[in-house]
C-alpha cells in the first residue's frame, strides 16, 4: 500500500451501532430498539432548535459563513473571549484533529491517559506523531504521571473532563495546578465535551485561564447535552496565536449552515441543556439503583453515561442486542469487563435494566 507505515497502523474508530443496523441483522423494528450507546441526549433538540433548523434550511443553496460570525459572537460572549479565540469544528472531534494538523509532525510525542477518549490516539497517529499513554489511576487521569511523561519532544498533552468512557472527573483545583505545571511549549487541550452535565458547583470558567496560560485549549461541544450530535459542531476556545494556526489548516467551510443556525439557538435555550443536565443525574440515579438491586459494579459518573463493570462483556452486549438494547463495548479502551451505557429517557433506562437483569440471570430454557 502506498499510504505510510503509520496510517496503515491505525486501528479505525468503532462508533456505536446504529439502530438501523440491528434493525436490519436482527429483524427487529426500530422504534422497539432503544440505543444507549453514544452519550447522545435522548430528548433530542429543543422546540426553539428545531425551528432555527427549519428556518436555516431555505439558505442551504449559499456556502455557510465560513468565519461562523453569528455563533463566534454569542460563544465569545457566553465564555467572555475575543471572537478570534473562538475556532468552531465540524464536531469537536474537528478540533481535535485540527489541533494535531497544526502543531504535531512525525517524531513529536502527545500525552494522554490510559482510557481516555479514543480519538487522541487516532489524531495523533494520522500524523506520524508518537502517543504516549500514561497508566490511568483508579481509571481516571493521573496528572502527576502526565507530567512526569513530558519529555522535550511533547507538543500536546489530552486531558478528558469528565472523561469518556470512565466517567471520572477531576477537580478545578488539581486540573489549574496541573496547567501552570505543564512547560510552556505544550499545548493542553482540555477536552470538555461533558461539561454542561456537572453540577453547577462543579462548574468552572476554564476558558478565564486561557490569558494566563496561552498554550491552553478548551474544547467543548453541541453533540451531548444541546442534543445535536448528528449536525456535527463543536468548538475550541484558545489564544489568538494558536487559534490562527488551527484556521490555516481547517476546511474554509467546516461547519454548515444549518448546524451554524441550530448552535446558535441552542446556546441561547439555557433552560432546556439545564432541564437535560437536571434528567440526566435523575437517570443516573434510576441506573445506579436498578444496578445496585442486580449487585452489578459501576464507576460513579460525572457525565451522561455509566461504566458498568458486567465481567464477561462481549456476552452480555450481545445478549442486549437480541432484546433491542444498544449499549457500547469499551474493549477497545482496554476495558474488557466493562459496558458504557448512555443514560437515556426514563423508560429507556427501565427496558435496559430488566434486559440487563435477564442477559445476566440464569437464563432459562428457550433464552439464547
Ligand atoms: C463525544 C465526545 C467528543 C466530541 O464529539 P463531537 O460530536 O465530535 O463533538 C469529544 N470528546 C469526548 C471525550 C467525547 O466523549
């Protein structure tokens, strides 16, 4: 193959099966298969979202702003930023992509945590650049061990928090040490996706660090709680300088229009990503009773999803697949023994708890 050693190396990323997937293998119908598999918000867009989508879609014969103007404004604002902090991605993912095109070449090294999200790996192998992956401690991030894995050669270090697929979380305080601790010729990204599904006093302004730390990246995205995962946009809120870099390297036009509209309405819906954030811990709470009542492990979560730890996993997605339950297999995160199940709506989390309660029982005679 003509490609180089190091693409041909890379194990592609496995998103979670799509309902029309197991529709179409197991004959089933798909408003009967519920799919808790991708951290997705399973109330999908708010009314005021839906209508900014509808309203957009007559504009889709024009190129989108290719400078995302409207949304670059409310996001500065919202984060207290100049416009040209603001960097906006097809997705967050496109930020972190973008941020290794910019910055990585082949022979640079980027730091991240065992378990941590699987897209840093990804990034940084597309670019010849060597991961470094730091032994997590009690599966979430150990930031001295990050550290201490710097080497004159580290450009990026990856942080996740909360992090996907654990669900760990590290406080404001331990994460601003270890950012005025990191040298000052290493980026951070700090990645967070999850963000809107803290509790209000774990929230912390990290973008407000950004002046003092110009090395610093914070990523976030409309994927989880703004529930518009499949319109892809995300943005990363960073110094001038480097946001410069990272638009030199980005599609003129990497996000659209339509998703450009519905982010900047779901910005300004405050009620309804608060409403989503208060259902999911209410979700989590449904999910770490039923699991108690099964004496099925899990990790405590700060996100929109739960790490269950379930032994012979494989089996047991399997098994939920039969009865319509699409949960994720983290295998591929070194995590053999555990299933990530995305919290969804309350019945959801009703139809995967008794599916659960049956894949693992005895199952008696006539069950596969
Ligand atoms: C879901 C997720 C993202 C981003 O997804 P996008 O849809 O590309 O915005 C980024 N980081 C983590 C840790 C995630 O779980």
């Amino acid at each position: 193959m003509l490609s180089p050693e190091y693409v041909r190396r890379i194990a592609p990323y496995v998103p979670g099966k799509p309902v029309e997937e197991l529709a179409r293998e197991y004959g089933l119908a798909e408003k009967d298969i519920v799919k808790l598999a991708s951290n997705e918000n399973p109330r999908g867009p708010s009314p005021r979202v839906r209508q900014a989508i509808a309203d957009a879609v007559a504009g889709v014969t024009r190129y989108p702003d290719g400078n995302g103007f409207a949304l670059k404004t409310a996001l500065a604002t919202r984060f207290g930023v100049e416009r040209e902090q603001v960097v906006l991605g097809n997705g967050s993912n496109d930020i972190l992509e973008l941020v290794t095109q910019a910055f990585l070449r082949p022979g640079d090294e980027a730091v991240y945590s065992q378990h941590a999200f699987a897209v840093y790996p990804l990034a940084t192998q597309a670019r010849g650049a060597t991961g470094v992956t730091v032994a997590a401690r009690e599966l979430g991030h150990d930031l001295d061990a990050m550290h201490a894995a710097i080497t004159p050669r580290t450009r990026i270090v990856f942080v996740a928090n909360p992090n996907n697929p654990t669900g760990t979380w590290l406080t404001p305080s331990v994460l601003k040490s270890f950012v005025a601790a990191v040298p000052r010729d290493v980026l951070i990204v700090l990645d967070e996706a999850y963000n809107e599904y803290l509790r209000p006093a774990q929230q912390c302004d990290t973008a407000s660090w950004i002046a003092k730390h110009p090395t610093l990246i914070v990523s976030r995205t409309f994927s989880k709680a703004y529930g518009l995962a499949g319109l892809r946009v995300g943005y990363g809120l960073m110094d001038i300088a480097v946001a410069d870099m990272l638009n030199r390297v980005r599609q003129p036009f990497n996000v659209n229009s339509v998703a450009q509209a519905a982010a900047l309405a779901a910005l300004g819906d405050t009620a309804y990503v608060e409403e989503s954030a208060r259902l999911n811990l209410a979700g989590l709470e449904q999910l770490m009773r039923g699991l108690d009542a099964l004496g099925i492990g899990y990790v405590p979560s700060h996100g929109n999803f739960l790490l269950v730890r379930i032994g012979d996993a494989a089996m047991v997605y399997d098994r939920l697949l039969r009865k319509g339950v699409i949960v994720r297999p983290v295998a591929n995160y070194g995590l053999p023994e555990h299933l990530r199940v995305t919290v969804g709506l309350e019945e959801e989390n009703r139809r995967f708890l008794s599916a659960l309660r049956e894949a693992v029982g005895n199952t008696g005679p006539g069950e596969s």
